[in-house]
C-alpha cells in the first residue's frame, strides 16, 4: 500500500514537471496603446482653442475697456476701480462680495441675489476656482468682470442647473469689504 502511494505521488510530480510551459509576460488584451488619451488631449487642445477665440472675440468687441491677463488663465477688466488702497484680501480673510454669474454673450444666468456667499472666507471656502483667484486681485469698493474659460468655472460638468458643460463664464463682482482677522 505504502509503495502505490509513494509512486502515485511520483507520478503527480511527473505529470507536473512535463505539463509546465515557460512562464512568459502577459500582454494587454487591447492593442490601443494610448489611443485614448492622444484623443482627449486633442479634444482638451480643441476646445480651449474655441474657448480662447470667443473670449478674444468678446475682448475685441469691447474698445472701452482694458483687459488684462492673470497668470491663472483669466481675463478681467475693471468697472470701478480704487486707485487708492493697495489692501488686497489674504488666504483667511472674510471678503463680503456681491456677484452675477453670465455667459460669454453676456445674458444673466445668475443675478446677484442668487449668488452665494456674499460673505466668503478667502480660500477656506468652496467658490468657482476663477473667483477663488480673482478675489485676491481685488480692492476694497472694486467692481472687476472676470471672463473665465470654462476649466475656470464649472468645468465639463457644468452646475447641472443653468450653466452648461465646458461653458465659459463671465462674473462680475463687486468687493464690498475686507474684514480683518481678529
């Protein structure tokens, strides 16, 4: 009995060892190679290249004003400035703003008594990313119009209520005041 166990045990071994193939890597089943992404950066380049000719088409369009280029990737010109302060809010800071949200043609999409917060905490709270930025731009009594590519608003998404998918935007803001930290 002992000696049919201990050469069924060989035979498993056996079997074993002469069943075995090499061991090689294994290959993605797709052959795409990247196809995806070279797409979506195509598409990305595409559409902020519209989105940079309507804002310079509305920039063109408006010889009143002077428009200036943050380093974020927005345009703002100011309605009313104040030459005279230098004071411009810090992270931390309370800010109380009022603002309307428009489309790149200008049509109201949110009037100022549907903007919130009228008070916000600078970087502390969530805001639309171009106004986190603009805000920091701003003096005490200023009015600025920001026209932000849509990255810079509500993105690809959009708000799922009244701003659309990769819409860019155009806020016009109003600091009312800077409050100090106590």
């Amino acid at each position: 009995m002992k000696k049919s166990i201990v050469l069924f045990g060989l035979f498993i071994v056996a079997i074993q060892f002469t069943s075995c193939e090499k061991e090689g890597p294994r290959y993605p089943i797709s052959n795409s190679r990247g196809e995806f992404l070279k797409e979506s950066v195509q598409r990305n380049k595409a559409l902020v290249g519209s989105e940079e000719e309507q804002i310079q088409n509305v920039i063109k369009n408006d010889s009143t004003h002077k428009y200036y280029q943050s380093s974020h990737g927005f345009w703002y010109k100011y309605l009313k400035a104040n030459v005279h302060d230098t004071i411009t809010p810090k992270t931390g800071q309370m800010v109380d703003l009022i603002f309307e949200i428009q489309d790149i043609d200008g049509n109201v999409i949110y009037n100022k008594e549907e903007t919130t917060p009228s008070l916000y905490q600078v970087d502390k709270q969530e805001i639309m990313v171009g106004l986190r930025h603009g805000i920091k731009l701003m003096r005490k009594g200023e009015t600025i119009s920001f026209i932000f590519p849509s990255h810079m608003g509500y993105g690809y998404l959009g708000d799922k209520e009244k701003i659309g998918l990769n819409e860019p935007l155009i806020c016009v803001v109003t600091l009312k005041d800077i409050k100090t930290n106590p």
